[in-house]
C-alpha cells in the first residue's frame, strides 16, 4: 500500500513557467503596468483562439458577466435564466442589474442546464439566458439558442471553466452572444484574477470596453502612450474593472499553452477513470461525439446508499491524508441569501439538490507531476473502500 503523502496537496495550483515570469518582468521594468499594451496582445490572442470578432479582458469574470449583461440590456424587472449548480457569482450580477434570476434544474449527468426546462421557464420578462459550462463541459448550445430564436433572448454564456471547450466544431466563445471567462488561479488559463468577454457584436465590444473603464471614451493607454493623447469624456457611470498588463503578461502565454496543457488533462482525467471505476462514485459523464470538454475540475459523485460515510467526512479523511479537495457547488438555492430571499425549497431543484448533496472535486492541475496523482488515487481508495458499507 502506498505511504500517505507527507505534505498537503492543494486542490487547485496554477503551473506558471519561466516565459510568463519573464514577461512580468518586462513589463515591471517598461514602466507601464496598468492597462496597456499588453492587454490589447491578449485580446487579440483570444480573437484568434476561439475565433471571435472581438475580446474584452476584465479584472474577473465577474465583471465580464456584468458588462456582458448590461451590454445585453438587462434593466430593472427583466428575468435572467441561469443554472443554480454554479458559483454565486452568475446570479449575484443580475441582481447587479436590478434584474431576477430564475433558476431552471440541470441534468443529472452532465450537470448542465436543462433545455426543456430553461424553454418552461421564459415569460415575457425573460430577457437573457445563462448557461454554464459547469466543470467545462459544453452546454446543450444548439437547445439553447434555438430557445433563444423563439423568445429573442440574449445568450451569455457562463464559460469560466471551459477555456479550450468545443461544441458542434466551434470553441466556447463564439457561439453565444457573449461569453465570459475566468482566469482565476485555478483555472486553466491562470492570470492570478482576471477575466474575459468574447462577442462577434462590434457596438456591445465597445460598450463593454467603455464601460470597464468608469465610462470614459478613451482608454489610459490612448490617453498617455507617445503614440496618441487623446481628451477623454464621461460617457456613462461604468466601472473600474480594467485588467492590467501584469495579468495579461501571464495570460498571454498561459493562453498560448491550453492545448498543450488540455493532452496532460486528458491524461490525467484517464488515469483517474480508471482508478476510480471500481468505486462506490459516479464517474464524470463521457463526453458526446459533437463536443470538447475542457477538463476544468474533475468531480466524484458519491453513492451514499453503498456508504457508512458522509461527504464532509469523506472531505475530512482525505485531508487527513494530505489530499486537497473541493464542492462544486453548493447549489445556490440551498444558499442563505437566495433561499430566503426568494424563499426557495430543497425540493425545487431536486438534480441540483441531488448533485450537491453527493460531488466532490479533487486536484486536477497540469502541475501534477505523476507522483501527485498516484497519490490521490491511493488516498481516494484508501478513504472509500474503508467507508464502503460491508454487505453479507
């Protein structure tokens, strides 16, 4: 039997080279650090990765889905639908906006919204649809665009796990109205903070970017560059959400990485399949034929019945064995604020509820060397074959 691992294991750490290094370097001694230069190379870097017509980076992909709504025009008394399996950052923003949202359950295998359910859910306040691509698993994109055909809504897309993701042929990024990533320490594009808008809408990328910078008509780089000095005016209360060239110098190689790094993903996703089959968990779902998952988190789903364990204690032994891990995610109606502001039942999403109850994440990071991952394999099985319930 393999020996506990000596030192804890993180659930999530980023794998930061020499080039991304240097370049914050670079540009720590060019003297410009704000928003410059180097946020327009990345920009353009993600033009060409997912190829959208326009990218606009952000301080998080919170700022992205905000500006992403407010371009879309979501106002006071509109209704958003969105997935109640994600962080709480997807429905805090259309709160932001003065706007509700409306949760519709997923499907239990792919932990994605369901398409039946989002139609079943518009009414004639229905301006906008959230899908999320939760663990970065492309949504039911076509079911859901043709949905928003009918009712002339808005698609934003909630991408923030699915850099590198794939449906029908087309990356995640340009097939929704908007999309929306994160390049948050943990994922697989790594800018620290950070985050993304995609868009092929010429007006809605320029609002956006307007909009990031308090509202202003120039940018700091036009204003102050010795290429140009423009006078800049208010055009609109916006928002300080601006990403700065020390981010984009690590995102622009990050960027240049993912399907380099997407290859070890995979390896490390089939090791794990493997090892864990025999298991009393539920296996991530395959992927279909006409999609690319981007292997953001790598989640278990427990089979309490065959369990003397509960999640949390199952969370605790592998702690105990030095094995980092995490929930993804609390359903939001389950949470304190939008169960009782809304007053929501446990009953009212019973896949989301069902998921939540049971799915864990553990390390899945292109920064896993090989001894990493037979260490959470052996601390996996260690913890759930002694939990497993003894049959006669």
């Amino acid at each position: 039997m393999r020996e506990r691992r000596k030192s804890f294991l993180p659930f999530g750490s980023p794998l930061i080279e020499q080039p991304e290094i240097d370049e914050v370097v670079d540009t720590l001694r060019s003297g410009w650090i704000g928003t410059g230069p180097k946020v327009k190379r990345l920009e353009a870097l993600m033009c060409e990765y997912t190829g959208a017509k326009y990218a606009r980076a952000t301080n998080s992909c919170t700022a992205a889905m905000h500006l992403s709504l407010l371009a879309a025009g979501v106002k006071t008394g509109d209704e958003v639908i969105t997935s109640p399996m994600t962080f709480c950052a997807t429905a805090n923003v259309i709160l932001h906006c003065r706007a509700t949202p409306v949760f519709v359950d997923i499907e239990k295998d792919t932990m994605n919204l369901d398409p039946t359910l989002v139609e079943k859910a518009v009414t004639p306040k229905t301006k906008a649809v959230m899908p999320v691509h939760m663990a970065g698993r492309p949504c039911n994109m076509q079911a859901i665009l043709d949905i928003a055909v009918r009712h002339n809504l808005v698609v934003i897309e909630d991408a923030a796990h699915a850099i590198g993701a794939e449906y029908q042929g087309k990356k995640i990024g340009n097939i929704g109205h908007f999309t929306c990533f994160s390049f948050y320490v943990t994922k697989n594009v790594v800018t620290g903070e950070g985050g993304m808008v995609t868009t092929n809408d010429e007006e809605s990328a320029e609002m956006i970017e307007m909009m990031s910078l308090h509202g202003l008509s120039a940018t700091a780089w036009s204003r102050y560059s010795q290429k140009a000095f423009a006078h800049y005016e208010v055009i609109a209360p916006g928002y300080n959400y601006d990403m700065t060239d020390i981010e984009a110098s690590l995102g622009i190689h990050q960027l240049g990485r993912v399907e380099k790094y997407l290859k070890r993903r995979e390896q490390i996703w089939g090791r794990y399949d493997e090892a864990f089959a025999d298991l009393p968990v539920t296996l991530p779902a395959p992927v279909g034929s006409n999609e690319r998952h981007a292997r953001h988190l790598y989640t278990l789903q427990l089979d309490i019945d065959r369990l003397t364990m509960s999640r949390n204690e199952v969370l605790q032994a592998l702690h105990a064995e030095n094995i980092g891990t995490g929930i993804h995610f609390l359903s939001l109606h389950l949470q304190k604020y939008y169960r009782e502001r809304f007053g929501y039942k446990e009953s009212d999403f019973p896949n989301a509820k069902y998921v939540s109850d049971r799915t864990f994440s553990i390390p899945f990071s292109t920064k896993l060397s090989d001894d990493d991952v037979e260490d959470v394999l052996a601390a996996v099985r260690k913890v759930l074959i002694a939990g497993q319930k003894v049959h006669p």
